[in-house]
C-alpha cells in the first residue's frame, strides 16, 4: 500500500534533516541529488522546513553554473538545546549543546562521599541549571516560528548501575550513592519542560565509541569497561542490546579461574571483578614492583578525563599505575633499552634473558602489563566464546591508561586461547565518552521529535 501525501512528505523531510546532520550545509541542488527526489519536491520540502524553523539559509554557492549563486541550508542549531551528564561516585559532569553538538556551556563539581543525599541532588541540579542558563545567554537570539527557542529540550544521564528496561529508571544497587537515583527525579522536577534519560554509563561509551571512535567501522562489537567496577556493552547489528532485565554485560559477576571464592549475587567479589578492579589492579602493580613514581610527568591532562570532577590527580591508584607502567615500557622502547632479543615470539617479555639493558622498574612494567593482560584476556575469552564480536573495545578508566600498549597484550593472549577471529582495540575518546554518548543519545531523542514537521 502505497503511503499517503502527508506520510510521504513527513519521509522526504527528515530524510533531508538528516542528511544536512549528516553532511553539513547543502543546497537544494544537492538534496535533489542526495535524496533522489525531483525538483519541485526538494523546493517543497524546502519550503516547509523553513516555515518550520528547522532550517535557514546560510550562505551562497556558485556551484560553478551560470546565474545567481544557489542558497545554501543548513539545520538551525539553535531551535533547542541538549544536555548531557556523567554521574559518577566522585561527581557530575555536564555539557550543553545546541542540536548541532556544538557545545554552550560545560562544568563539573565533586561530591564528597560524607555528602548526604539532598545536598548531593542539590550541588548537580544547581550545575545543570546553570550550565543551561550559561548556554541561553551565548545561544542565537529567539526568532520566529518557534514558540520555545533555544530551550533545553532533552536531557542525557550516563550512570553507573543498571536500568530498568520496563521504566527506563535506575534501579537500586548496592555500592552506589542514593543521590544518584534520586538526581533523575529532582532533574525532571526542577526542569520539566525537558525530556529526561537515564542509560547505563558503560552503554553510552559503547555507542559513543560506534558513532566517533574506535568502533566506527564495526555494527557488533563489545565494549569492556576497566575502571572502579567492571561492565561491557554489547552491540548487536547496530543495536545496543541491554537484555530481558537490563543487565546485559555485567561481567563484575563472572566466575572465573584465579579467585578464592565465587560471586554471590548480592556481591561480585569472587568473580571477575575480584581479578580486574581497580582494587585487585593496584595490589598487583604492587606485587611486580610498580610504583607511582614519575607518574605525574606522564599524567594526561584532566580534559582527557572527560572534564569529570576529579583530575588525574584524584584518580583512582590503579589508574596511576597503569599509566604509570605504560609510560615505562613506551619510553623504553623508543629510547632502544629494549630490543629484538628480550622479547618473545609473542611479543611478551622474554623471562629467560636478553634484559641486559632494561632497568629493573621497565622490567617491573613489562611484568605487570603481561600479568594485567592475562586477567583482562580471561573476562574477554568469556565473552568472545558467546557473542563472537569480531571487536572488543577496552575502555573505562584503566582501559584508557593501558591504551594500545595493554591492548596489543590482550589480542595476543585472546588469540592464543579462542579459534574465533576478534580485535582488541583500545578506546579512541578518552574521559569523555560517556559525556559524548550521553549527548548523542540526547540528540536522537530531541531530533526525532523536532524533525517531524506538521502539516
């Protein structure tokens, strides 16, 4: 049944919406050529998203044709603006947006763990107000037709923790701080001409990194999560896949080789949490003889942290350390300390010898990286064995510190142990992709909605 006019015309318009997101600015002569509509239905629809407020000229382009320059559209940014947060245990961070993702206004503010959970809730929901009052004042002046410009129109939340797939709300668990259940509530309270969304933080990165990073050419793969806890994100054919009770990838649980005990389901210690933490990380740094020391000089800065609360100063130790032994190794190798004959076929620290001209604390780091790497491979095989990714993105905050040196470690150990073909690869956005997946989540929603013109 062929559609009606009006289903028609609604198809043709966000169909060119989505190709000036896409592409940028365009003129009508290219949305004919892109869409493979006719000419008058490009004017047609051209026509309807100006009167709409969607898009406006901005510009001229000669296109190299005889008469006058052709306009030039493009989608007006300023028609709402997007919010995104990144709760953690330590803080909130928060970025403003216009349609476009350009950002407005961005800030964070740490919260203590002695914070009770009012003046918790209340220090978040005071940055994001005024975040989004910083946004309005740089935002384009209102214009008509719309009715409500440059208002917050949706609001992205990346949280620890799982989400009830019936409701879309953050379900109580244990560890986690009260005010973060209750941060949703008082956001929708205090802003409730916005649309508010909650998603699992691990979530967010994943979809970030499949939008802008390191899994951009792949539609399935999983992202695992190193950080305080440990989490993995699985993308099915394009889709994020959360599972009948939204728990989908909590591999803190598996029980794996190497542990005293077995996870219970009311705590993880036992399983591969006990093994990958940021707890068991650092006291195996500790064991191989790694220490700090230096760490500093070779810190990232705190913008790579994603401009969360806490700098690398705060830190988690595992994070430190991590970066700290990376550090080691990389300078080692570009300054030749280690060479051809103290390396393995495999690529791993030869324990028999050829270690001439390596400093003990490079050795150090050789061994904790491989001893890391051996843990890490464990929750990876796991996952590989049922899902078959073809991928697997390391990410979260020990993820990021091992980068591609912890990452190359892992595919050679995967590869020995699974007979299916799968890349390790190290997350490309550093400490900002929860707050970019949150923002892109946002974006949909606010688009879906505002990319349906009336009639």
């Amino acid at each position: 049944m062929p559609a009606s006019p009006s289903t028609a015309r609604a198809i043709n318009d966000r169909l060119a919406l989505r190709l000036l997101q896409q592409e940028g600015p365009l003129t009508a002569g290219q949305l004919k050529q892109l869409t493979g509509l006719s000419r008058p239905s490009v004017a047609d629809l051209v026509e309807r998203l100006t009167a709409a407020g969607l898009i406006e000229v901005v510009g001229e382009s000669g296109e190299q044709r005889r008469g006058p320059n052709a306009k030039v559209y493009g989608i007006v940014a300023d028609r709402a603006h997007l919010a995104a947060l990144d709760v953690r245990t330590e803080g909130v961070s928060v970025v403003v947006s216009d349609l476009l993702g350009r950002v407005l206004a961005e800030a964070s503010v740490p919260i203590g763990d002695d914070t009770g959970t009012g003046p918790a809730v209340e220090q978040a929901v005071t940055l994001v107000e005024r975040a989004v009052k910083e946004a309005g004042t740089l935002a384009a002046p209102p214009r008509a037709p719309a009715q409500e410009w440059g208002r917050l129109h949706t609001v992205g939340i990346g949280a620890p923790g799982l989400i009830d797939p019936a409701d879309g709300e953050l379900r109580d668990s244990s560890g986690l701080p009260e005010w973060h259940r209750r941060l949703v509530a008082v956001l929708q309270e205090r802003l409730p001409d916005a649309r508010v969304n909650v998603e699992n933080e691990t979530n967010l990165a994943a979809l970030a990194e499949m939008r802008d990073g390191a899994a951009r050419d792949r539609d399935t793969f999983v992202l695992l999560w190193l950080g305080m806890g440990i989490g993995a994100a699985v993308v099915l054919d394009g889709r994020l896949r959360r599972g009948a009770s939204g728990g989908t990838g909590e591999l803190g649980f598996l029980p794996v080789p190497g542990t005293t005990g077995l996870p219970s389901a009311t705590d993880c210690e036992g399983g591969f949490h006990s093994l990958a933490g940021a707890a068991a990380i650092a006291a195996l740094a500790v064991e191989h003889g790694v220490t700090e020391s230096g760490a500093a000089a070779i810190a990232t800065p705190a913008a790579e942290h994603g401009g969360t609360a806490s700098g690398a100063a705060d830190e988690p130790r595992a994070v430190r350390l991590v970066r700290a032994a990376v550090g080691r190794v990389t300078g080692a190798a570009g300054e030749d300390l280690v060479g051809a004959s103290g390396r393995d076929v495999d690529g791993d620290v030869d324990r028999t010898g050829g270690t001439d001209h390596a400093t003990a604390d490079v050795e150090a780091a050789h061994r904790f990286l491989d001893a890391l790497a051996d843990r890490v491979v464990l929750g990876v095989a796991a996952v590989v064995s049922v899902l078959d990714p073809g991928c697997v993105v390391l990410a979260g905050e020990v993820g990021r510190a091992g980068g591609d040196e912890l990452a190359a470690r892992v595919h050679r150990r995967l590869a020995r142990m699974s007979p299916l073909p799968t890349e390790v690869r190290a997350s490309s956005l550093g400490g900002g992709a929860v707050l970019r997946g949150a923002l892109l989540t946002a974006r949909d929603r606010a688009q879906e909605e505002l990319f349906a013109p009336g009639e």
